[in-house]
C-alpha cells in the first residue's frame, strides 16, 4: 500500500442543528482502492460540525495506517475546505475548536485540501446518512469488504459490464460505450451571452476559451488513472462538431490523450437562422410572436433556422452510430448546449423539455453510458469541478 491517500469526506444534519452523521472514505490513490468506509453518528450538531468531523475520522484512520501519510482532503463543503486551507476565518467556537483538532492530527503530515462538486462526493454522502439511518458509527476496512465487492475505485458501487442499478432491464450480453461529452470553451459570443448556433459567425475560442480546453484536456486524460475518474477506461475516440470553436477544444483533448480528432456534423448545435449573433433580447424584439411561439416549441424554428424535431432526429441518428460502433470504448464527443442536452434526453428517455432544463457550462464534462439505445446510465452532467473556479 502506498502512503498516499485521498479522504472523501461530507457530514449532514436533519434539522441544521439536528440528527447528524459524519461519512469519510479513505481510498489509496496510487491503486484507487477503497481502504476504509466510516460512517459516525454525532448526535444533535449543524452540518458543519459534521463536517469537520467527517475529517477528522478520516485522518485518524489514516494515521494509524501510517504517521507519514500525504493526505488530499476533497470535499463539496466550500466552507470547510477554505477554512482549512486558511483561506477563511473560522467564526463559531464549535468550528474553531474542530478545526485546531485536524490541524493538530496533519501537523506532521503533508495535506491538501480541495473543493469538488457534490456529485463526486457521493460516497462519504452516503456513509454520512448511513451513520443518520442507524443512529449509530460503523467502519468498514478493506478486510472487511465481501469478497465479491469490487474496489477497484472511489465508486464501490460502480459495475464496469452492467448497469449499477439491480432494477436496470437486462442489456443482452452488449457491452457499455462510455460517452464523455464535452462543451466547446468559451467564445467572444459565449462571453456577451449572444445566440450562436450552427451556419453563424463561427468565432475561434477566446483566450478564456484556450485556457478551458487544456483544463479540460488535462481532466479527460487523467481517465483510468489515480483519481475522480479511475473507474473509467481511457479514451479510445475524439469526435467533434464541425464548427470552429468545438474542433479547437477537441484539437486540445486530442493532443492531450495522444489520439487524432474527427469530426461528425451530427453533433454541430442547432441553427438559428437569422438570430444567430444576437442577444435573446434582440431575437424577441425583433419578432416577438414568433419568439415567443418558438420558446418551448418542437417544431417552430427562427426564421431561416432548424426546429428542435429535426435537430433532435440528427442528433440521435449520431449517436447511435457511435455507440454501435464503440462498444466497450470511451468516445468522447465535443459538442455545443443543444447536442448535449439531446444526448442526455436520449439517455433518461426524457420529455422534449429536457432540451431546456440542463446546465451545460463551457468545457464542462457529462458522462453517460450506453448499452446501445434501449438502456443507459448517467454518471455524472455538467462537471466543472476542473475549471478555475474563480
């Protein structure tokens, strides 16, 4: 075992002060196994204090696996992890008295601490509610794990052949295609919040743009290694988008996973005709009835544009091309808001309003799996966690 590990930590509270429960997962992050589950119930305390507490768990196991350990902290707490890092002051004495005490515990030790969204804390999620559900602290070793419970990454739950879900129909012996989909970085157009879509100005990424894409690059080539994304298999295929500003973002994942990119028009975002280079202030002004008969519409399209049903058809026909012809791979497609949303509705077999319901932030990443078109599996939608975040 290496002397390197990550904690995931999170702690919750039903009342906010209330029951609450700390949950930690201690994972060494050279092999990505899981090393210990700890779930601790509290008693009546805020989330913070559950919190802090959850990492408290996690170190003192760690230290006595070893004194020396490099430790990173991740957890979705903003709070705790800029108090920790001495970023921000500690206010409230119960807080102050539970952060001397990890500071105490990594004195010695080389730590890190780091914010990540709430999706990728899943785990020390539900070792938290599990210490609320019981009313009681529990740990779980490695030794203890059932010999048949795979821990081959931070996701103990994830299943690399099936479907996670026990309730998930049968997929017929078809292996899973990984799509990872990608927004294009940010453009001029993209930072005035103008329309721009498919036949329009075509602008090159900004330099925020190019600035995104090699985060993004860095995160999607880190896939299958030590980390958020160990469970997953490298990057077998870039595709992407025609237009401009979706083949530069995959010209930069392509160099960084050491494959060329290819381009399929499927995945190019959907027109809009003669509003493309607008503001959606101008477009209504300009005409506001059909504006207005176009928000929400399957099949109104701007004047000279696509409607969402056309759009829509496209869109599926690409990507189940792609899916046939991936099976087992990890494909990942760099494309604009409309595509991805499209893919995600093919995905949950969602109503047409999914096109309008789902964050999609430049060089975000959204993960689902495909077992062809009849069942999928969504890992993870709108991933910023590795864009700077100020």
């Amino acid at each position: 075992m290496s002397n390197t590990f990550i904690i995931e930590a999170d702690g919750g509270s039903r009342g906010n002060p209330g029951p609450a429960g700390a949950g930690a997962v201690v994972i060494d992050s050279q092999s990505g196994e899981i090393v210990a589950e700890i779930a601790e119930f509290i008693g009546i305390a805020t989330n913070n204090v559950a919190e802090y507490r959850a990492i408290r768990a996690g170190l003192e196991h760690v230290l006595r696996l070893d004194a020396q350990a490099k430790v990173l902290v991740r957890m979705d707490s903003k709070l705790v992890i800029e108090q920790l890092s001495g970023n921000w002051k500690i206010k409230h004495p119960d807080m102050r008295a539970l952060a001397i005490e990890v500071q105490s515990l990594a004195a010695d030790i080389e730590i890190e601490y780091q914010w990540i969204p709430r999706e990728l804390n899943s785990r020390a999620d539900a070792m938290a509610n599990k210490a609320m559900d019981d009313e009681a602290s529990s740990t779980r070793t490695f030794a203890d794990l059932d010999a048949n419970h795979e821990v081959g990454s931070a996701l103990g739950e994830f299943n690399t052949v099936l479907p996670s879900s026990i309730r998930a129909p049968e997929t017929s012996g078809v292996d899973p295609t990984t799509i990872v989909l990608v927004r294009h970085g940010r453009t001029s157009l993209t930072e005035q919040n103008r329309i721009s879509g498919r036949g329009g100005a075509d602008p090159e990424l900004s330099t925020s743009g190019v600035m995104d894409a090699g985060a993004v690059a860095k995160e999607i080539a880190s896939f299958g290694l030590p980390g958020p994304f160990s469970y997953l298999e490298p990057i077998s295929a870039v595709i992407a988008s025609p237009i401009r500003r979706t083949v530069e973002t995959a010209r930069v994942i392509a160099s960084e996973v050491g494959i060329p990119e290819n381009t399929d028009e499927r995945f190019a975002e959907i027109s809009f005709g003669d509003w493309d280079g607008l503001t959606h202030g101008q477009a209504q002004e300009l005409d506001p009835e059909l504006f207005e008969a176009w928000r929400g519409s399957w099949t109104v399209a701007p004047p000279n544009g696509e409607n969402l049903a056309d759009f829509d058809a496209r869109v599926l026909e690409g990507l189940g091309d792609v899916i046939e012809q991936n099976p087992g791979k990890t494909v990942a497609i760099v494309a604009h808001v409309m595509p991805i949303r499209g893919v995600v509705r093919a995905a949950i077999k969602g109503a047409n309003d999914v096109y309008w319901r789902v964050q999609v932030a430049p060089c975000s990443i959204t993960i689902l799996r495909f077992w062809g078109l009849d069942s999928a599996e969504v890992l993870t939608i709108n991933s910023t966690s590795h864009l700077n975040q100020g």
